[in-house]
C-alpha cells in the first residue's frame, strides 16, 4: 500500500482534526497516510525550523494554519499571480525544486458555499478578520459572484491592505473597510466570523444585535462546530454554513494536490461525522 507522511503546522492545533480527515481520505483511496500535528512553541522550535526539518525528513507536504499562513509565502516557490495577490498559503508540497504553494480555505470555502446555497450568490456580506483565512474568503467571495464585501479588522490597516490587495481581482463586487461590525452588518445579507474568536467556544467578534435580518452566517472556526457566533445566528433564523463544511471541502482539494487522488465528499463527511478513523484500528 501506497504511504504518504503529511502534517500540520500551527500553534493552537491540538484538537484539530486534519488528521483524522487526511487518514481517512487515504482510506477510502487505498493509501496509508500518516498525518502529524506540529506545534513550534511546544517544540522549542520556530515556524522557519519545523518547516525545514519536515522538508528534510520525507513529509509529502504540509497544511499551514494560524499564524503561519502568510508567513510561509517567502519560503515557496513564485505563486500564480492570484495566489501572490491573496498572500497566504495553507497547504505546501515537496518534491524536486522549490516547495509550492496553494490555497485550498480558498477553493474549499467556494466548495463549500455552493454545496450549502446551490444557485444562490452571496449578496452583500460583512465579514470580521483579515488574516490568512480572512483573505482566502475574501477572494473567494469575488469568483462567487458577491455583490459587496463589508471588512472590519480590529487592526484597520489589515482591512485596508486586504481591500487594496482584493481591488485588482474583485471585479464587479464592491470593498468597503468599515468602522465596527455594526456599520459592516447594516443592510448585509451573510455575516461571516474569519477571526479566531469562537475557538474552544470562547468569545465572538459578531454582537449579537447586528444579526436581525440578515440571511445567512458562515463561522471559520470548526472546534467546536457550534460556536457563539453559530448558535447566536441559528437563533436568529439564519441559515447556517457551518466551519466544518471548509473543513470538509478545503481538505478534500488539499489531499488532491498530495496525493493525486479525487476522494469522494460525501463519503468522507460520513465518515468524519461518524467519528471512524483508522488509526484507532491501527490503521
């Protein structure tokens, strides 16, 4: 059977559940994946280190979460022009010549989208955050066909640096950098969490108050699945694009680029959903 070493970089990953998705997508294809969590604090090591010995000791490639996202880029080979103007790469590969670099947050959140609002654009969207999974929806949401995106960031001149780097591939969808996400809800149609706020189910960067007629929430965190955010909005009648369902798609196009291999979606949320992973069987 075919072997295939993968990881994940990033410091709060310890209940992430990549592993458990990319071991059984090599399952369901006919290949034994190993897949390890790789956190630089707790290894004494920095991001630019952990990179490199994976690089040396045989990984097939690398999921890159929070905060190395964007930090990566300098590490990989020239990105399509697309993928330099996004800034951000979450899944590296190894082989002959330079690593490379793709942005599967940003084809799986589009994935994603589809699935849950088959035939129905985004509209006007306000979203909080512009870090690396930030950006990826952003530039999703222009080839989804949104009529507007709405960004707030604590951090305004990270909102202004997204919407600048956005302008040139937007096309017809307008960028506004707001004030507070009060001023981004007004008159919006989807609400959209790209912060890390809700993780462990602690905190949401959405007041709950801006929440009343909008159509539809995405939250970007997926641990846990039902966040403050989520359950403020179901609450609230909107429909709900879950975290879990760019979990889902984003690893599916990122095992694609590691192995080659097209798994199959909906066998794969079943088995996720069902809790079955081969390494509890040894596998």
């Amino acid at each position: 059977m075919r072997q295939v070493r993968l990881g994940l970089i990033g410091d709060k990953i310890a209940r992430s559940r990549s592993p458990e998705l990319h071991r059984l997508a090599g399952a369901l294809c006919g290949l034994e994946v190993t897949y390890d969590l790789l956190i630089p604090p707790e290894r004494g090591n920095s991001f630019r280190e952990v990179f490199d010995h994976c690089r040396s000791a045989g990984y097939r490639g690398l999921n890159i979460t929070y905060p190395y996202k964007e930090a990566v880029v300098p590490l990989l080979a020239p990105l399509g022009p697309d993928l330099s103007a996004l800034g951000a790469c979450n899944t590296v590969t190894f082989g002959e010549g330079a690593p490379q670099g793709a942005n599967t947050d940003c084809s799986g959140f589009a994935s994603a989208f589809r699935n849950a609002f088959p035939g129905t654009p985004p509209g006007i969207v306000a979203m909080a955050g512009t870090g690396g999974v930030g950006k990826a929806i952003a530039f999703a949401l222009a080839a989804l066909g949104a009529r507007e995106l709405r960004i707030f960031d604590t951090d305004q001149a990270k909102a202004r640096a997204l919407a600048a780097a956005l302008a040139p591939v937007a096309g017809p969808m307008a960028i506004v950098t707001a004030p507070d996400m009060p001023a981004a809800a007004d008159g919006a149609d989807g609400m959209i969490n790209a912060t890390p706020l809700g993780m462990d189910g602690i905190g949401n960067a959405i007041p709950d108050g801006v929440l009343a007629g909008r159509s539809w929430a995405f939250d970007a965190v997926y641990t846990p699945e039902d966040t403050p955010f989520v359950i403020a909005a179901r609450a609230r009648g909107l429909a709900i694009l879950s975290g879990f369902e760019l979990f889902l798609f984003q690893g599916v196009d990122a095992f694609r680029i590691f192995t080659g291999e097209d798994v199959d979606a909906e066998g794969l949320r079943r088995r996720l959903r069902s809790g079955e992973d081969p390494a509890a069987a040894g596998g």
